[in-house]
C-alpha cells in the first residue's frame, strides 16, 4: 500500500515537471479556435481552394465559419456555411464581362487593368455581400482568426479590423506584385518575371523580356496603388468613422500571413519572406473521392483507348463561346476514338449528341484527373487545373482566354508538357493535329510525369503547412515578429533613393571642396611663386 502510494506520488510529480517545462517553453497546442473564411470571389475555383484550407482546419478540430457568395462544392460537419448570394442583376454584369473574353482576343495588360476599375462587377459583387444585413451579423460573434480570399477586395479588411483578430491571406496563385507588399516580398523585376511574362524556369530573361517585364511590373504596381485610394474610400465607409478602428494603412500592415497556390519547384525561383508559405496543390486530394457512377462507368469503359476531359473552368461558359469555335471543338472530339468527358452547363442544348461523348454541368475535375484511364486535358489553362494535371502526370492542349492563362500556357508549352491552341482563331486542322501530337507523343507525359516526382517532393505536405502556419499565427497572436520592415518603408525608402540622394549630396560637396582647396592651393601657389619672383627681382636690381 505504502509502496503503491509512493509510485502514485512520484508520479504526479513527473507530470508536474512536464506541464511546468511545457510551459515554460511558451509552446502551447492551440485548442479548437474559431475561425472565419471570409471568400466573396464569384469564381468557384477560387472557392475550392479557399475550402480546401477551410476543409483541412476543420479536421484538425478547429471551428469553421465561412462566408461566400457561392454554395462551396467542399464541405465539413465543423463548417458552418453562410452563404450570400449576389442579385439577379449583379450576377448578369459579372456573366456579360467574362462573356465578352469569348469572342474577342484580350491583351493581358489592358484586361486586367478593366480588373481594376472602381466599378467593376467583381469588386461591386463582394462590397454589396459585405454590406449586407447577414454579412453584419458575423460582428456579433467572437473570432480568433480571419482567413481573406483575396481577389482586388483590399476594402475587405474592415472585416479583421472590426473583429480585432489577426488576419492571413488566401491567394489562389503564385506570389505576385499585387500580395506581395503585405508581407514586404521584394520586387525583384531583373530576374522574377510578371504575371503576363513568359519565362522557362532556369533561364534568364532576354532584354527585351526584361524591358517588358519591368514595364508590365511597374503598370500593375501602379494599378494596385491608384485602386487603393478607391479601396481606402470604400474601407472608411464600412468603418463609418469608428475611432477605435485601425486605418486603411494599418490593415494592411497587419497581415500575419499569406498562403499561395504555388510551389517552388513551378518557378521561378524567387526570394520569398517567412510569412509567405507555399501551399501549391491544397485542393488536390491525397485520395481520390469516389467519382459519380455515370463518371465512373464512362471512365471505367475507356481502358483501351483513354479518356479525354475537355472543361474550359468555372468561369468561363460554354455559351460564351462562339458558335463556329464550338462546331470545331464538336467535330473533332466526337471524330476521335478517345470517350471525351466535356463541361457544359446547359443539358437539355449541347452541341451534338456523339456516342464518345458525355456531357457534364459540373466536373469532380481532381478526381478525374486521377484517374488511370485519363490521358489528355484540354483545358483553359487556369491555375487550378493545370497544377491538377501536373500533379496527376496529364499532358494538356491549353486554350487560354484571360488573365494569367496564357502565360500558364506558354509554360506549359516551353515545359514540354503540352501543346496551345488559339481558342478565338481555332482551326479544325490545329486542333485535331495538336490533340493527336500530345496523346501519342510519350515526351509530353514523361515530361509532366518527371515534374509531378518534384512537386510531390516535399517535406510537408500543403495541409500540414496549412495546419502549422494557422496554428503558429494563433499560438503568437498574430506573428508580429515575422513581418519584414519592408512593410513599414515607403517606395523612397525601400529603393534607398534617400541614400543614394544622400550619398550623391555628399560626393557633390566633396568634389566642391576638393575643388575650392585645389583652387586655393594654385592661387597660393600662385601668389608664393609671384613673391618669389618680385624678391629675386628686387635683389637683381640692388645688385
């Protein structure tokens, strides 16, 4: 008995020892916290990744509650869903500008400035959702964190600001010029090319690509700052003159962390800061769902000769598209040997009703790209899907519309892992020869399948960061310690003008006394060999 209570003492005593070496450390587990997803994008692959993040939180136990304006596709029984749909009228504006990059080629830097209007139909769509009556209810609940999709919203950080909790960034691409100052990521426009550069990963830029890229980077950073006084106007009308509310420019230096949709091994390889963390390829499953049985049997029953998915992404419609392009795209695909999975939205009108063919409203596009049977995707070249492909070791035949797709698809051209068609200009000849090339060409896929053994390649996967980074930000109220004083320096201060000016100040007075004393020296000098001469003289004379 004695014995047996000695043990039991010894015993607390051992835990007593760990909890107060446990605390001393300051390294605590967080418990659940409750966090909020504020996602207002109207594009649904923003919102899967966003969710993914979300997804990957609630199964770690933490309290989710999101706010969208679409229904999220990726769900959780911890997720409580506030869902605030746009007006019939604002959802028509939205449809009417992306209709419009169906029919007409865009030029990358003038599309994305119209991005940047104060009236555009994406940033009126979030501002009405964040004015609403169920967004200001949020207010009324206690959140230890916010988690922003960002996409042009920067007036969204009312939404922390009221909250009083830290905030970190959800970015649906690499890191790039209009994220970058949050966290103070440098701007390294000799070597890091722009959103709208073309580039090959190892190779330096020519000097007209330079030119270009300094050009394209210096317009966007323009860009960003000119909409920024629309955004700092908007924020102060949501704040309505609360003094005890942090400033426009406050918010947007307390932005704990970012997380991108990007990996290094994607290039280019950039200098990046500790508060920006590479989460490249959340969305993607580390086990496949289950497909659809019609999915499922279609895919299935394609053994011999594949499968080919052909989706254009969610914002994008089928209708938009011409319907000359569309009668190629059908000629071609229905004339192949390959069962063809095609995103269309409207069922009951598709293009033609070709045995090889099935039609689908909405794709489990990440689980069909794991499939085995799967061998090309003919795809708009977003982001989201190309990095699916990648993952999956699916070669592409890109067909980009707008905004970063392009140069998406002139990577995926000098990479070697597919082939690009000009959707607006499409030839029937182009794009049954540039189809046929990537599915019987084995270099494509051992190209994409060699990238996939690196971007798998990783210490941590894309939830484990997510579940680390969240709980770091939370565990340290915010992270202060990990902002870069980049964040704090103006555009003078940051490019160290003020040195240089400095320094150019102080060589021009140098040269100026150097000068005055030279100067004065040869006038002395002048003068010493005058008095020389008027002595020598003088003693000639008395001689």
């Amino acid at each position: 008995m004695k014995c047996c209570c000695k043990s039991e003492y010894r015993g607390l005593i051992a835990i007593a020892i760990v909890a107060i070496i446990g605390i001393s450390t300051g390294v605590q587990p967080v418990s659940s916290a409750n966090i909020l997803g504020v996602f207002l994008s109207s594009s649904p692959s923003h919102l899967i990744v966003h969710m993914s993040i979300m997804q990957t939180l609630a199964e770690n136990g933490h309290n989710i509650t999101v706010v969208s304006t679409l229904k999220p596709k990726i769900n959780h029984p911890k997720i409580h869903n506030i869902v605030i749909e746009p007006t019939e009228a604002r959802q028509k504006e939205m449809d009417e500008e992306l209709s419009v990059l169906g029919v007409k080629k865009q030029n990358p830097l003038v599309m994305m400035m119209k991005f940047f209007r104060a009236d555009n139909a994406m940033i009126t769509l979030q501002l009405d959702a964040v004015k609403s009556e169920k967004f200001q209810s949020i207010y009324n609940n206690k959140y230890d964190l916010v988690i922003m999709g960002y996409f042009i919203n920067n007036f969204q950080f009312i939404v922390p600001a009221k909250l009083k909790c830290p905030v970190i960034i959800s970015w649906t691409g690499p890191p790039m010029e209009m994220i970058n100052d949050f966290v103070g990521v440098p701007h390294e426009v000799s070597y890091v090319p722009s959103v709208f550069t073309p580039h090959i990963n190892g190779e330096v830029m020519s000097f007209g690509l330079r030119l270009f890229n300094f050009v394209s980077n210096g317009l966007l950073r323009l860009a960003t700052n000119i909409m920024d006084i629309t955004f700092e106007g908007l924020y102060k009308e949501l704040a309505a003159d609360d003094p005890t509310l942090r400033t426009f420019s406050q918010m947007k230096q307390n932005v704990s962390l970012i997380f991108c949709n990007s990996h290094f091994s994607e290039g280019p390889i950039r200098p990046l800061v500790p508060n920006l963390v590479e989460i490249g390829g959340i969305q993607i499953k580390e086990k496949p769902t289950p497909l659809p049985k019609n999915i499922a049997d279609f895919l299935n029953a394609s053994k011999g000769n594949g499968a080919i998915l052909f989706s254009l992404g969610s914002n994008m419609k089928s209708t938009s598209i011409q319907p000359k392009t569309v009668n190629i795209i059908y000629k071609v695909l229905s004339s192949l040997p390959q069962n063809v999975i095609w995103k269309w939205e409207n069922l009951d009108n598709t293009p033609g009703n070709a045995s090889n063919i099935l039609y689908q409203k909405w794709l489990p596009q990440d689980d069909i790209l794991a499939h085995p049977n799967l061998k090309l995707f003919i795809t708009h070249a977003g982001k989201g899907g190309m990095v699916e492909a990648t993952y999956h070791s699916v070669p592409m035949v890109a067909m980009p519309v707008f905004a970063e797709q392009p140069t998406n698809a002139a990577k995926i051209v000098s990479s070697g892992y597919g082939l690009q068609v000009d959707i607006i200009n499409l030839k029937e000849n182009e794009f049954r020869d540039a189809i046929l090339e990537v599915l019987h060409n084995p270099v494509y896929r051992n190209n994409v399948r060699r990238f996939s053994e690196l971007y798998r390649n990783r210490p941590m996967t894309a939830r484990e960061n997510v579940n680390f980074w969240v709980e770091y930000v939370l565990r340290h109220q915010g992270a202060a310690h990990m902002q870069s004083p980049l964040i704090h320096l103006n555009f003078v201060q940051s490019n160290s003008l003020d040195v240089i000016l400095a320094i150019l100040l102080i060589l021009y007075l140098l040269w100026k006394l150097m000068k005055f004393t030279i100067k004065l020296l040869c006038k002395l000098i002048y003068l010493a060999i005058g008095t020389l001469k008027a002595k020598s003289l003088n003693k000639s004379k008395r001689e």
